[in-house]
C-alpha cells in the first residue's frame, strides 16, 4: 500500500437491475483495488437504490473509477467522499453461549460498550452494536474471552455532509 493511499467512501445511485452490482465491482477488480466493505439498499427516491463502497487507494486512483462507474448504464450518479464528508454507522452481531449472561461481566461489557441484547436463547445471546468499525471491533475484543460462537459485521452505511438532495441532481439530468 502506497503511502498516500487513504479511506474512500464512494456512493453509487443506479436503477436496480440485473448484474449492476457485478459490472461495478469489475470497474474496481480491473484496477486491482480491493473493496473494504459494500452495502446496497433503497433510496428515498422511489427505484433507484445506493451502493455505498469503501476501499483504500489514492486520490487520482478513485477520481478514475468513479468517472468510469459514472459512465455506465443505469448508473444516475457516483460521488466519492472522504471520511470528514461522510456520517457513517456499521451494525455488528455477537453470538455468545447463554451461560455467559449468568457473569455479571458481559452485562457489563455491553453496557460500557452501548450495545444491546437483541435476543436470548437457551443456548445463546445475541448482542448488537453499531459504530464505526474500529467500536465494533473494540467490543468484538471485549467479548472474546467469554467465547465469540458467531461474529457479523455489515458494511459501511452512509449518508454525506453537504450535498444536494438525490432527487435535485435527478432532475438535473432529466435537464441534460
């Protein structure tokens, strides 16, 4: 990794078809860049949803991926953001036996830890935690010692700082 590689947030709205996930991805395999982590949901704009993309590279590197993922079909538009232009949360899942809630020390780690009990079975608890992934990992550290049976963490999920609504920058290539 080059010394002036850093974290890139990069945010794709497209229509949701077939294969689009595939033919962004390859944009980013050609150029053999490795993706940290990927999300894809809905929009508040009905039927256009948003691939949110975080990886490490330099600055020029991601200025060319995401003007050549902004020429593809279906693609409405991509930005890309640093970590300062963006809010960003990731939600983390904890499996641990159910005879470790008996220890006044899990209660405990999760409560310091602002995480949550979303479940609890006769054979296991799930704990929730979001933050950003350096949180998540703090707890994941935390809770190793009671014995992690499971461990999942969702990509990044982001909206930016300052920018125009979707629905204005719509609009302005219905114009064009």
């Amino acid at each position: 990794m080059k010394s002036l590689d850093r974290q890139f947030t990069v945010s794709i709205f497209t229509e949701n078809t077939i294969g689009m996930l595939n033919r962004i991805t390859i944009i980013f395999t050609r150029r053999h860049l490795n993706i940290d982590s990927i999300t894809a949901s809905e929009t508040e704009v009905k039927n256009v949803h948003r691939y949110t993309i975080v990886l490490r590279t330099n600055r020029e590197q991601i200025d060319k991926v995401v003007g050549q993922i902004d020429k593809l079909i279906d693609v409405l538009k991509a930005f890309v953001h640093e970590d300062n232009e963006v809010v960003h949360q990731e939600i983390a899942l904890y499996k641990i036996k159910t005879t470790e809630l008996k220890s006044n020390n899990v209660e405990q780690v999760v409560r310091e830890n602002s995480a949550k009990v979303l479940t609890v079975d006769p054979d296991f608890i799930v704990i929730e935690k979001t933050g950003h992934k350096e949180d998540t990992q703090v707890l994941f550290e935390k809770l190793k010692p009671f014995g992690i049976l499971e461990f999942a963490r969702s990509g990044r999920v982001a909206v930016t700082k300052p920018m125009k609504e979707l629905s204005t920058y719509l609009k302005e290539l219905e114009i064009n």
